[in-house]
C-alpha cells in the first residue's frame, strides 16, 4: 500500500490505491471466510509479496510539501474525509489498514479502528463521545474494567451513570432512559451513549440490541440520538453481528476468539463513519493504535477465526452436554441450553451459535471451585478466552474481584461460577479433564 502516485506536485496527487478487490464472482458473493485471505491487500504494491510485510517505520515519507500538507489536513480534521496517505505510524500504517478494512467485511461495517487493547479501544471511544455533566447508560455486569472506567474514573471528569440488568424488557430499558435524560437534564449535560455489553461477561446474559434501538428511537428526536455501542467480543465475529440489529458501534477485544492465540493484546471497533471519525480523531491525538506487528500477526488469525470459532463451538457443546447432568454441577450458563422465555427469544433473533465461553455454577462455593480449577490438567487456570486452549477461570476471585459484592451479588457474580472458554481440543480429552476435576470437588 504505501507506493503513491507523484505525477503531480500540486498536493492535489492521490495515493496509489490496491487493485479492486474480488468480492463476488458471476453475482455470487463471497464468503468473509474467503476475503479473509486477501481483501485490502495487493501483492503488486509490495513487490508481490503473497502476505502483507510487517511495516516496522514510525514515519512515512510525502511525496512532496504541498502533498504533505494534504495529508495533514485529513488527520487533524482541517480537511473532511480523513487520512489521505500515511504520515506516521501513531495515526495509520499499512498493516493496521489492511485489518481494518478486513474486520469490516464480518458486520458489513462501513469503517473499522484497531486499538492497542480492548480497553484502550473502550477508553477511547468514550472519551470522544462522553463530555463533562454527561450520561451513560449501560447494562450490567460489564467486564470490570469497563465499569471501573465507567464509574470511577470518567466520573473524576464529571461523567455520571445509570445501569440497567441484561435481560431487561422494553419497559425497562425505556424507564432507565427517562431517568437517564432527567439527570443530563438536571446536570446540564446529555445522555452521551449507550452502551452493552452482550452477552454479558461472565454470566452470558444477552442484552435485547432491537429493543434498545427501539426505544432510543422513541426516547429521543432524530438527529439527537445517542450511538449504541455494544461489546461483541464473545460472540462476535462469527456468531453475532450487532449492527445489523440496532447498534452504531461494537467493539472488540480482539485479543480473544478474533487473535485467538492468546499471543496477542488487541481492540478493535467498527461502524459508520459518522459515528467513529471523532473515534479515529480522539486516537490520533492520544496514541492508542495497536502496532504494525500485532496487526500482521492478526491479518495472520482472521484466516482461520470460522474455523477455529466453529471447532471451539463444537466442543464446547458436547463438554455442555456432559457437565449439565454431573451430581456436583449447579447449572451452566450456556446459549446453547436456553429453552424458553426472553433469553431464548433474543438468542434466537440475535445470534447464529451459542458460543464457547460459559458459565459452570459448581456446587458449593469458593473453597469447591478453587478446589475444581486447581485440579484441572489440560484446561489451563487462566483469565482471558476465545485462544485455541481451553481456560478457566474464577471471576469473583479474580477478573471481577474490583466489583463491589453487593454488585456482584445482583448481577449473579457468584462464588461457585467459574467462567469456562473452551478451546480446539478433543472434546473427549475435555470431557476426561473435567470429570476428573469434578471428583476433587
């Protein structure tokens, strides 16, 4: 990509483009899965190259001053449409371009970010969307990172909340609206965003994304809407895609099932460019884009990301169906179990495959969980999910232990659940691992 067209000194010379991709053949489309394994990237432009090089340069060379100006113009906003070439590798790069443009294809997504984490990618999105004497509105539980930014740091800056459950109806979610617009009101501010988080991170509640979109659309006159955005990491890309039910933005940690290696730190977001241009304005000024070699080593992932989510669901499923009728097993929060009621309606509205991550309630408490994860052989204890191994994990004791117990006591954060990401292993081995473990118990 970085191989421009210098014909003309005017600073009116655009950017060498790739040739256009293949994205149908003879009116059939094709497949994310296909395009994964090429789209956004021209070999011709890298001296032929069949994989993109890893771009290790902090700064891009202008083709002239006046182009130079151009360029920057784009980044700081002076000009509308944004980057137009590569300046410096704290704004874009090659590889990070590739991925965006790769993420996209998943959701139909008309613009994509990539982020250093997914918090930083959290961070910064709220950071461009919520001002002082703001309100947001989110589900609950959150990852407990999310929540500490959430209520205790963005509310240092005069930010405020109010949280609703997961698996609230229509009539609720319009309630904590009315409520979240009285206290913009009264503090001078506006309701700044909604933002969800489904399924919910570790009980696997799903938030109704149509239902929301519904009654933001009711609550607040076209034009003075505030986005949706939506945690997709569990599900997404393959099992859910947001945008299509009602969201303007899902993010990602795309460290989890999207790497899926667990040898990686990412983030990532995507939308409408309406929606992340102050996204992409607020990460040029604080740094927060991922470097050019975890971009390449995720180009290298999204390959394989259908096959190794649809392994890992496969066996999450038959390690589900032994563990739902153990003697020391409480119950499991797993999608693929849901039988009826508003949980089962949403799953089947929303998303395409239950997933691999899940909820397992052990009987007992602390002492009987920590005496299951530490008996485990193949299943590694490890916070973190969606890698080609299998992790387990305590959120109580660990990811969420910074939650207050009364919340973690409301949002079902137990001291029995130990949260499960099943990896690409036999299931059978799995299977053999827990039973094992279970007798421990």
């Amino acid at each position: 990509m970085p191989p421009i067209d210098n014909s003309d000194l005017t600073g009116t010379t655009s950017r060498r483009k790739p040739k256009k991709d293949v994205t149908e053949i003879g009116g059939h489309p094709l497949s994310p899965s296909t395009l994964m394994m090429g789209y956004g990237y021209d070999p011709m432009l890298s001296e032929g190259s069949l994989k993109p090089p890893i771009f290790l340069t902090s700064t891009f060379a202008f083709e002239s001053a006046a182009a130079g100006k151009r360029h920057f113009e784009g980044i700081t906003g002076k000009r509308p449409g944004g980057a137009d070439g590569l300046v410096y590798s704290r704004f874009n790069g090659p590889n990070q371009e590739i991925l965006e443009a790769r993420l996209g294809v998943w959701e139909k997504a008309e613009d994509a970010l990539v982020f250093s984490s997914g918090m930083s990618a959290i961070a910064t999105l709220l950071l461009a969307h919520v001002s002082m004497n703001d309100v947001i509105v989110h589900s609950g539980p959150l990852y407990a990172a999310t929540e500490t930014l959430i209520a205790r740091i963005l509310s240092r800056f005069g930010a405020t909340y109010v949280d609703f459950p997961a698996e609230a109806s229509r009539a609720e979610m319009d309630a904590i609206l009315e409520r979240a617009k009285e206290m913009a009101a009264a503090q001078g501010g506006k309701v700044a965003m909604v933002y969800l988080e489904s399924p919910a991170n570790p009980t696997n509640a799903l938030v109704d994304v149509e239902a929301m979109r519904a009654a933001v659309t009711a609550a607040f006159p076209e034009g003075a809407q505030p986005p949706i955005a939506i945690d997709n990491t569990f599900l997404g890309p393959l099992w859910s895609k947001p945008l299509a039910h009602g969201a303007d933005i899902v993010l990602y940690s795309l460290t989890k099932y999207a790497g899926g290696h667990s040898d990686l730190v990412a983030g990532g977001v995507l939308g409408s460019k309406h929606w992340l241009g102050p996204i992409r304005m607020m990460r040029n000024t604080i740094g927060t884009i991922c470097d050019p070699h975890t971009a390449w080593m995720l180009l290298r992932s999204l390959e394989t990301v259908e096959l190794r989510m649809s392994r890992a669901g496969e066996n999450a499923e038959k390690v589900c169906a032994y563990l739902r009728d153990h003697p020391k097993v409480d119950g499991l929060g797993y999608l693929g179990f849901l039988k009826d009621g508003s949980q089962k309606d949403i799953f089947d509205r929303h998303c395409t495959g239950a997933g691999s991550t899940f909820s397992l309630f052990i009987k007992g408490g602390e002492e009987e969980s920590f005496r299951f994860l530490d008996a485990l052989k193949i299943a590694k204890l490890a916070v973190s999910l969606g890698g080609t191994e299998t992790l387990a994990s305590h959120p109580a004791a660990m990811t969420h232990l910074s939650v207050p117990d009364a919340r973690k006591k409301a949002m079902g954060i137990t001291d029995n659940l130990v949260r499960i990401s099943i990896g690409i292993e036999d299931a059978n081995d799995l299977i053999a691992d827990f039973e094992q473990a279970l007798t421990a118990v």
